[in-house]
C-alpha cells in the first residue's frame, strides 16, 4: 500500500510541475513551491520510503511473536528501533513538506485569477 500510495503521489506531483512549467512559460507563473513539493516527494519516492520498507520488514521478522505491540503502534513509531522510527518520521516530514509547498501552490494560483 505504501509503495502504490508513493507511486501515485510520485506520478501526480510530476504532472503538477510539468503542467506548472507549461503555465509559466510565460513568465508570470511562480513554481518554486511547486518545485519544492516535488522534491520532496521525489526524496520520499527514491530514498526514504525503500529504506523504511525495509526496515519495517526486517523489524517486523525480529517482532514475530510479540504480542505486546499492536498494528497502529507499529504504524505511528515503526519497529520500536530508532532507525526504522526516524525514517517512518522522515518520510511524515516529507510528506508534510510535500503538502505544505502544494497548499501554498494552490494559494499562490488563486491570486493569478
């Protein structure tokens, strides 16, 4: 679900920029928050999200058995273990930068109408 969900958020936020970059070749058109929210989608894609799908999995193996820790936990903190905690945290960053840039976007083309 992760991968399909980055994928698509990948493929959308690159018809976003290109579709900005046809608008402004005018000139008129401000895409660096665009732009922005690109990159940090693109960071998400390419490196964060593989990296913390694999350590879900490997903590997920090391949890077999554990009881103690339900599915939401696991969502929210990762494995427990700092390394899948700080990339599932670093992928919420990026994906709070990704939206921030896109809202701001939208704002910005509001005052082009």
């Amino acid at each position: 679900l992760t991968r399909t969900w980055a994928k698509t958020m990948f493929l959308s936020s690159t018809a976003n920029l290109a579709t900005s970059l046809y608008l402004s070749s005018n000139g008129t058109m401000n895409i660096s928050l665009v732009a922005i929210g690109w990159m940090a989608m693109a960071l998400n894609w390419f490196v964060v999200v593989p990296a913390a799908l694999k350590a879900g999995a490997r903590s997920t193996r090391e949890r077999k058995g554990d009881n103690s820790k339900d599915l939401k936990e696991f969502a929210v903190n990762g494995g427990g273990k700092t390394e899948t905690k700080s990339l599932h945290q670093t992928v919420v960053v990026f994906v709070l930068i990704m939206v921030g840039a896109f809202v701001g976007h939208l704002v910005d083309l509001t005052s082009y109408v």
